[in-house]
C-alpha cells in the first residue's frame, strides 16, 4: 500500500493493458482505484506513481485526452519486473 494512494485514487487514466492490446485494440477509461483494485494495475505504489505522471504531464501543457499508460507485453518486460507502463503521448 502507498500511504498517498488514496489522494489519486479518483484520477481517471487512459490504460492500454496487455489484454485489450492483444484483443479489442481499444484502451480503458478508468480510475486509478478501479485499476488496482481489478487488478489492471498491479499495486497502489505504481498506480500512485502513473497517476503523479499523468497530472505532471497535464500541468506542463499537454492534453489529457492526447495520454494513455501502455502496458509492456510479456515479451516486453524486464525479467525482475511484475508491472510496466510506459506514459504516451498520441
């Protein structure tokens, strides 16, 4: 657990899961609580932490509705690593 997590907890974050990148092709709309919660997101230090980007990328000037988190594959992942995401601009 994060002692901040529940000050992001209602951010609402585009994710492209690994799942819907092999699938739909369609990003989910969700919070942040949402996804740690179903498990999208593996915990709420991470969470924390894509959330800080997210608003840190809003405040600089770029459009939020232009962001979305990617997952990295499994072909993707460092080998020590139980989660990634990378922030993208598009």
């Amino acid at each position: 657990q994060h002692p901040k997590f529940s000050t992001i907890a209602n951010k609402t974050m585009t994710l492209f899961d690994q799942t819907t990148q092999l699938g739909t092709g369609r990003p989910l709309v969700m919070t942040m609580g949402e996804a740690v919660q179903n498990g999208t997101v593996n915990n709420e230090t991470l969470g924390y932490f894509m959330a800080r980007t997210q608003l840190f990328m809003e405040k600089i000037g770029i459009n939020p509705k232009r962001l979305r988190f990617r997952q990295h594959l499994q072909t993707e992942m460092a080998h020590y690593a139980a989660d990634c995401w990378d922030c993208e601009i598009h």
